[in-house]
C-alpha cells in the first residue's frame, strides 16, 4: 500500500513539473496559431491545398470571354475596384490607382494594378491577408513602405491577377 502510494506521488510530481507546463505551452501555441490562420489542431485548420483549388475554379472564364474582357478592360477594372474596397474595410485611403498592362496565353490571363495608399502599418498588413483570401489567384509583383505623416505610411503596391481560361488545354 505504501508503496502505491509513493508510486502516485511519483506521477503526480512528474504530472505537475512536466506534463502540465508543456501542455498549456501546446495551447498557448494553438490558440496563437489559430489567430494567425494556422493551426496545428486539425478540427480549425484550414486545407490551403483546399483553398487553392478553390480560387482556381473561381479564377477561371471561358477563353473567349475572359479574351474579351482583359481586352476591354474589364478585368482591370474588376481587380482595381476590388483592391480599393478591401483598402476601405481597413482604413486605408486609396490616393492612386493605375491600370497595368494585361498580358495573355493560351491558358490565362494576367491583368495588373498599382495603388498607392495611405495608412497604418497594421492596416496594410490586414489589407495583404484579405487580398490573399478573397478567392481569386492574385499576386503581390511588389510593395514598398515609406513614412508619411502622422505616424501613417505611404503605400505603394503593385498587384496581378490570374484569370485561367477554360476549354483551352484545360479540364
């Protein structure tokens, strides 16, 4: 009996100086990771494979109408007005917009956009996720930071979108 009982002692100790620290580190680390998108906890963690195809489908256009549209224009406008609403959901004040060149191949076509922007560092950050995540194939070509006013910083990004083309090579 007495020595059950120093057995329990045992555990319990090695319970209280081991185990129970490095599980609340664990939850700690998956609650931060969680914050951040990532999680090591497969019930919340996002598939990104998942969310690429996903984007993929919602990128594509028939061939003829995705020709038409770079060639109008219309895509540009599409990605420039998407761009600037995302910029208003977190406070950052478009003070430029440029339509870039469109370029195509037989499977896509890529359309670009430069902005220039004002506002925290924390905003572009913010502005860069929802960009990342709103369900299109989009690239960020470059970026740079400056200083402004007030604390804010002058943003100047450049950014391209892919529009996959269907019926050309493509299931």
């Amino acid at each position: 009996m007495l020595g059950a009982l120093a057995l329990f002692l045992i555990f319990a100790l090695a319970n209280a100086l081991a185990f129970t620290p490095t599980a609340r580190r664990y939850d700690a680390s998956v609650k931060r990771n969680t914050a951040l998108g990532l999680s090591a906890d497969r019930v919340s963690c996002r598939d990104p494979a998942a969310a690429g195809v996903r984007a993929a489908h919602r990128s594509r256009a028939a061939a003829g109408e995705a020709q038409e549209r770079a060639n109008s224009g219309a895509l540009t406008a599409s990605l420039l007005e998407d761009l600037n609403q995302i910029a208003s959901q977190h406070g950052l004040s478009v003070l430029a917009t440029e339509p870039g060149p469109v370029s195509q191949d037989p499977q896509s076509a890529r359309v670009r956009a430069h902005l220039k922007m004002r506002g925290s560092y924390a905003a572009f950050v913010s502005w860069l996720a929802d960009v990342a995540k709103d369900g299109s194939l989009a690239a960020l070509d470059r970026f740079s930071l400056q200083p402004g006013e007030g604390g804010s910083m002058l943003i100047d990004v450049s950014v391209s979108r892919y529009v996959l083309k269907q019926g050309v090579g493509t299931p």
